[in-house]
C-alpha cells in the first residue's frame, strides 16, 4: 500500500547523519515548511517539500492523509522502559510524598521487590495484558518504538515469561537480571550474580529473548565489581550492554560502561566532569530520564548541557515503571529536558527520536523519516514544533503510524 502525507506546515525528517547526533547537530531536525511524506510497504520512499514528494509517479495513485498544517516527524523512540510490571505503587506514592525515605517504603512493603512479588504471583495473561494496554497509552502519546526490560522476576521463569511477552507485544526487550537482589539471595548479591552469569544469562542468549543486558550499579543494588563480572559475561553471550548508573550515587558505573563499549549509560544523575568526558569521547549514547527526577521530587538533573557542549551523544527516553517515573508519555519528558535540564525543543526532539534509535542500535531503521527507514511517524496538532515541550502535559498526537500503518485509537 502507498500513502503520501501532506499539508505538514512543518515536517521533521531528522534526516542526513549515520550516527547519534552531537553537539550542534542535536538540534538539526531537517526541518521542511510545507512538506510531505510518501511511503510504500511500510517504509519511507520520500521524505521533504511538498513539490518535490508529490510529483513524484507513486505520489498520484498514494492513499492520501491531509496533516491540515500540523507538525509531523518520526515517531518517539522510547528507549528505555519497565514496561512490564504488573501494576501501579500507589501506596509508595503516598508515603514518598508524606516524606517517606526508601528504606521506609521498602520496610512498608514496598518498593522494587513489591513490584517483584506483583510479577512473580501474575499469570502470564495479566502481564501481556498489563503491557499491552501500556502500549497502547504509549501510541496515543506518539511513541513507535519501545524497549522494555525484565527485572521484576528475577527468578528464571518470571524473567524468561516477561521477555517472551515484551518480544510478542513487539517491544525490544532488554534482560536486567540484575535490577536488585532477590529474597531468595538476600545479602549474597555477588552469589545471585554468579547464579545469573552461569544458569540464567544463557538461556536467555540461546532462546534469543533479548538483544540488551543491563545492570542497576548504584548503591543499594550492584556494586561495580558486580557490574564488571555480569557486563563482561553479557558481552560474551553476544548480548549489547547497557547500565542504569549514577542514579543515586557515582560508583564508576558508567566509565566501566564506557570501557567495555556498551551502546547506553542511563540516568547519569550524578555524573561528573570524568562521566561526561568518558562518554564525550566514546559510542556509548548517554540517555537521559527525567521522568524519575521529577516523580520522585528530586533537584537532581543529569548535566545534559554538559553533555551535549562535550560532544556525547544524548537521548531522552521515559523510564515508565512504577516506582520512580510511571508516565508512558515522551511529550512530557521533552518538557522537563527544556525546562528542567535546558535543552532546546530542537535537540530534545533529536534526543527523542533519532538517538534513542541508535541507543537501541536501530538507528539505520528508525528515528528518522529517510527512504528505507520504517515509516513511523506523527502528525501532532500543532503548527510549530516548540509548541511540543511548551505546551507541557498536554498531548499534541492526532496520528500515530506504525510501518506505514495508522494506528487506531480504540
Ligand atoms: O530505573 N533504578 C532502578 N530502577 C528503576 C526504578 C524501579 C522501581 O522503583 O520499580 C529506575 O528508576
Ligand atoms: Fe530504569
């Protein structure tokens, strides 16, 4: 099937770079007045002013979508989320917001091991459909692609049984084994690590369940000894690395990330001037989530402007989960990297889009509207893209197209 979108007062096609955006290319959209898009099978034949897109021989036979003048540009690349979790943490909430600590929370009976208990006690068809309906929030809020991560089993099933349900609901799943320590470990994090490097991890390489593995290195979780011996057997089951670091506390996470060539270092809260120059002058995508600064009422921002002006590669992505950032929502994450770690609406979009592309190694199919590349895309209902962010907690998605396809709001 062909289809042409027209009428797009402005279309960002976020076009023209092989790698992640940095530097002053973060905020190079490929900004087209009056543009259009035309796509067959799925993917993007041509992407640019309407003149030229149109008169091409396809464009006359094209099933036709009238932007009316609103902005369109790819899809949100949403490249870090719990997706999976069973259900929301309300009672964490109120307590955090009476002033509860973790601890506190924790020895209420929440936190990341109420989750864990959630999960483990779910059948397989209240995940899906928890995920599912997630998804679902998620396309209306004009994200197209989703990485979603286990880490709320922690048992083989459970983790095995929430991969399997990311890969169908057609997420890109991440193992993270090592999100905390299980009761059944309790106080033997280095054993539970061993247990995971030699039983679990490669099961998960063999059935081919995730494409990422990832570890929380933070105090409370895993130490950066642990880190070193999970990332280190990941990398020789064939798996991409990724880590949660410097969320709460800076253990050298992310420079241990950076030496063994992981594709992302999430959070980075509190990285300092060696994180940023670590990633400045390396691959690994740093990718921001200031969903979790905001839920959980912190000050705490990553240094995106430091990052950016030294030249890393940065991403945003929304952290869903149910404790630190439950929002399905991009827009709202490209508000809070404006406002609160001053990004411009132009590299937040980038941030959004084309890089956490790549954070997923994905970045030659998706995040940008290119011929070949997927045709995932939005059609927000706004004439300006610095409307996105200003307009905070307000969604601006008319359209959301998958592979070429429009996906119904039901
Ligand atoms: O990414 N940092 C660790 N994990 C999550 C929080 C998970 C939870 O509280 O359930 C995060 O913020
Ligand atoms: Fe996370």
């Amino acid at each position: 099937m062909t289809v042409l979108v027209r009428n797009a007062r402005q279309l960002l096609t976020l076009a023209g770079e092989h790698g992640p955006r940095r530097g002053s290319r973060l905020s190079e959209l490929g900004l087209v007045e009056n543009g259009a898009v035309l796509v067959r099978e799925g993917r993007v034949v041509a992407a640019g002013p309407a003149a030229e897109v149109e008169a091409l021989p396809d464009a006359g036979r094209a099933e036709g979508i009238d932007a009316r003048g609103a902005v369109v540009m790819p899809g949100f690349v949403d490249s870090h989320t719990h997706l999976i979790h069973a259900r929301p943490r309300l009672a964490d909430y109120e307590m955090r917001l009476e002033g509860a600590n973790y601890a506190e929370i924790a020895r209420a009976g929440g936190g990341i091991l109420s989750t864990v208990r959630m999960v483990r006690s779910a059948t397989g068809e209240q995940l899906e459909q928890q995920g599912k309906a997630a998804l679902r929030t998620m396309h209306r809020h004009g994200t197209t692609t989703v990485e979603a991560k286990s880490g709320y089993g922690l048992d083989l099933d459970t983790e095995l049984r929430t991969l399997e349900i990311a890969g169908r609901l057609g997420a890109v799943p991440t193992y993270l084994g090592a999100h905390v320590t299980p009761p059944e470990f309790a106080g033997r994090a280095g054993e539970y690590i061993e247990w995971l490097c030699r039983e679990v991890m490669p099961q998960v390489a063999s059935r081919a369940l995730a494409r990422f593995a990832d570890i929380y290195c933070d105090e409370g979780a895993f130490s950066l000894s642990d880190a070193r011996d999970y990332l280190l057997r990941a990398k020789e089951l064939g798996f991409g690395l990724k880590m949660h670091a410097d969320q709460f506390s800076r253990l050298g996470g992310t420079k241990l990330a950076v030496e063994l060539g992981a594709i992302s270092v999430d959070h980075l809260e509190h990285a300092g001037a060696e994180e940023v120059q670590a990633l400045a002058s390396s691959t690994t995508v740093a990718t921001l989530l200031p969903g979790a600064v905001f839920h959980l009422g912190l000050r705490c921002y990553p240094p995106a402007r430091a990052l950016i002006e030294a030249g890393a590669a940065v991403a945003l992505a929304t952290d869903f989960n149910p404790g630190s950032s439950p929002t399905c929502n991009m827009q709202m994450i490209l508000s809070l990297a404006c406002t609160e770690m001053r990004m411009s609406p132009a590299e937040a979009i980038a941030a959004a889009t084309i890089n956490g592309a790549h954070a997923l190694g994905i970045g030659g199919r998706a995040g940008s509207l290119e011929p070949g590349k997927s045709a995932d895309l939005l059609v927000l209902e706004v004439s300006d893209y610095r409307e996105i962010p200003y307009h905070f907690g307000v969604n601006h998605v008319r359209l959301t197209m998958k592979q070429g396809a429009v996906i119904p709001w039901d």
